[in-house]
C-alpha cells in the first residue's frame, strides 16, 4: 500500500519544484528596462573659485538632462535621480538598492566632469619690429562615465573631445594663459552635450 501513496505524491512534488525553477530573477532586464541616471561628482570639495564652481554644478545637471533626453530606454524609462551620490566603498551596493526600487536594469553615473581650456601651439613670427606670438586653444571636455548594472557589476568610459576656438596674441607662449572658462560658458555647455553624445554613441549603454 506504500507504493499508490508515494507515485500520488511524485506529481505534487515535481509541480512543486518546477514552480521554484521557473521564479523571476530581480534583476532581469525583461522586467527592469528603466535606467537610472545618477551624479556622483561632488563639485563642493573641488578647490574651485565660487563662480566656477557655480559653473560646474550646471554643468552637472545639464548633464544629467542630456542623458535623461538622448538614451533610448527600450521596454522602459530614463529616471533621474535628484540626489549626489558620493563615490565610496558604499556606492555599489547603494546604487543596486536603486535599481530595485526603481524598476531598473542599469544606471550611468557621472564620475567627474571637467572641462578647459588647452594650448595646442604657438607660431613665432619674425619682422622688422621683432618676433611676434600666437597661441592657439582647443576647448576640451573630459568627462568620466560609470555604467552600473545589477550586483554592482560596473565599467568605466573616459570621454575627451576637444574642438578649436581661439587664438591670441602672447609675450611667451609657454606662460600663455587661455581663455576663461567661465566667460565662455555657453561653449563650455555645447562641448560636454557633444560628450555625452558621444559617449552614448560608442558605449550604448542601453543595449
């Protein structure tokens, strides 16, 4: 009589076990297309004079709306999160909290941004008043993106573009000053959204 009872229980015990088998990985991108775009670069503790540093933090969220508006999210949605996330040990597991809560398979977080000036020459002319100089500068952006996925599994893209702007007359080009960052600012913003172009470009991070 031991036998019936134990080939009835066979059925239920292999349902049973078919059912565990089959549950939903938390982090499946089939049910998580959203993707998280995130700050992680602290402006305050640069030692930045106060109007660039007022620069850089537009320049951080100007960069967090280009992400949001130009990476395509198939089967979900760019979220952004308002908050700085300091880069320490903790970030990982703190950015895979995120992903849970908001439905997300992966976030790109932004690292560091800087942008400048850069001398590329500097052409000496002779007359008969003597040597002249002109220096000439690129304005360069060298911004440093994360892309997280789930369990803290994450890769670094360093982005540099640099696009000619200017030439001066200088006394010495190798103390040559460029221009001021701050005063181009509107230039400053077209070059990093060129990067963040960029970046989405080679990195595609929503594949």
């Amino acid at each position: 009589m031991k036998f019936p009872i134990l080939i009835l229980l066979l059925p239920l015990l292999g349902s049973h076990l078919t059912v565990n088998a089959q549950e939903k990985d938390p982090f499946s991108d089939s049910l998580h297309g959203n993707i998280l775009v995130i700050n992680s670069f602290d402006v305050a503790t640069e030692k930045y004079r106060k109007n660039k540093k007022e620069l850089f933090l537009e320049l951080t969220d100007s960069l967090k709306q280009i992400l949001y508006e130009s990476t395509p999210a198939p089967g979900g949605k760019m979220i952004i999160i308002p908050a700085l996330l300091k880069d320490t040990i903790a970030l990982g597991s703190t950015i895979d909290s995120l992903l849970l809560q908001n439905d997300a398979s992966r976030a790109i977080v932004i690292m560091r941004i800087d942008a400048f000036f850069n001398q590329t020459g500097v052409e000496v002319e002779k007359d008969e008043h003597g040597k002249s100089r002109e220096a000439f500068y690129d304005l360069c952006a060298n911004i440093k993106y994360r892309l997280y996925q789930a369990r803290a599994i994450w890769s670094d893209s360093k982005i540099t573009n640099c696009k000619f702007f200017t030439s001066r007359s200088v006394v010495s080009g190798l103390f040559a000053a460029g221009p001021d960052i701050v005063g181009k600012k509107k230039h400053v913003f077209k070059i990093v959204r060129e990067n963040a172009l960029e970046y989405l470009a080679k990195e595609t991070p929503w594949k």
